[in-house]
C-alpha cells in the first residue's frame, strides 16, 4: 500500500512513524526518513489498523513556517 502527502513548503526531508493501533507499539522497521512524498508498504495484514505520521523535517540549521490559524 502507498501513502502520498503534500508537499510542506522549505521541508528538506520527511520522517515518518508507522503505528500498529492493534498492538499499540510503533513498526521500526516500517518508520524512517524520505525526500519523497510517499512511502509504501508492503506485507501489510487484512483486517489489522494502522496510523501513519507524516513530519516535515527543516535543512539544517532552517525552520518550517507555522501555519496561522
């Protein structure tokens, strides 16, 4: 399965964090670092729930603009 997100403008990278709501614990190995703007998955179980997190991560030594509410 492929996640996409949009583009964060001045984000140099992204990191994401993969969650089994199932068994409440963070998939290490389905969590990393992308310049993309998606990450797929694959071996993924029928029937189980997951949450993915999407941060946008600055250059170094930049920040990412909040956005006003």
């Amino acid at each position: 399965m492929k996640f996409t997100w949009t583009e964060v403008s001045q984000a140099a990278e992204y990191e994401y964090s993969y969650t089994c709501l199932n068994c409440g614990e963070v998939v290490a190995s389905r969590s990393g670092k992308t310049t993309e703007l998606s990450a797929e998955f694959t071996g993924l179980i029928a029937g189980t729930s997951a949450r993915l997190t999407v941060r946008a991560l600055p250059a170094e030594g930049g920040a990412i603009p909040s956005r006003a509410t």
